[in-house]
C-alpha cells in the first residue's frame, strides 16, 4: 500500500509495480529505529526510512516516510509478508 493508492494484491500486480521503478538508481537507504515484533506466526516492522533516489531523468530525490509490514509464517516455516505500507512524512 502506498499512501493514495488502491492496494496493490498479488504476485502479477506487486511485479507490475516494482517494474515501474526499474530505472530509478537508491544511492543510500537507511532505516531508523526499525522495531520488530514476532508473536507466533505472525510479525510486524514498523520503522522510518530515508532514500536518497536518482530518477530516470537524472534528479536527485530525498525521500523519508513510515514503513509498515506484518508476516505470517507457513505451516511449511516460510515467512510471507501479508501487507506493507509506506507513508511519506
């Protein structure tokens, strides 16, 4: 989820908009203070980040925001992340 967007659900969708940023270059990526919960099978992060971002056109971006994202655990031990959010601060 981003911030006023629909939800983006599903393997096809998720891969659609991550192509979107295939030509954008992260030069530094930091995250602060992450905390992490595990409960049983499910886990939580929640954190703020900031990017320092090169567009496709050559511009330089600062961009910081809140990250959210909750895991659950497989019956198989795999860990998938059930949703994740960013909020721009």
């Amino acid at each position: 989820m981003n911030a006023g967007q629909a939800p983006i659900r599903g393997p096809a969708m998720i891969n659609a908009f991550l192509a979107g940023f295939s030509d954008y270059q992260v030069l530094a990526y930091t995250t602060e203070p992450p905390a992490t919960r595990v409960s049983g099978d499910y886990a939580s992060l929640q954190s703020i980040y900031h990017e320092r971002v090169r567009t496709p056109d050559g511009r330089l971006l600062e961009v910081s925001g809140h990250l959210e994202a909750l895991w659950r655990r497989s019956t198989h031990g795999r860990w998938y992340v059930t949703r994740m959010a960013t909020t721009p601060l």
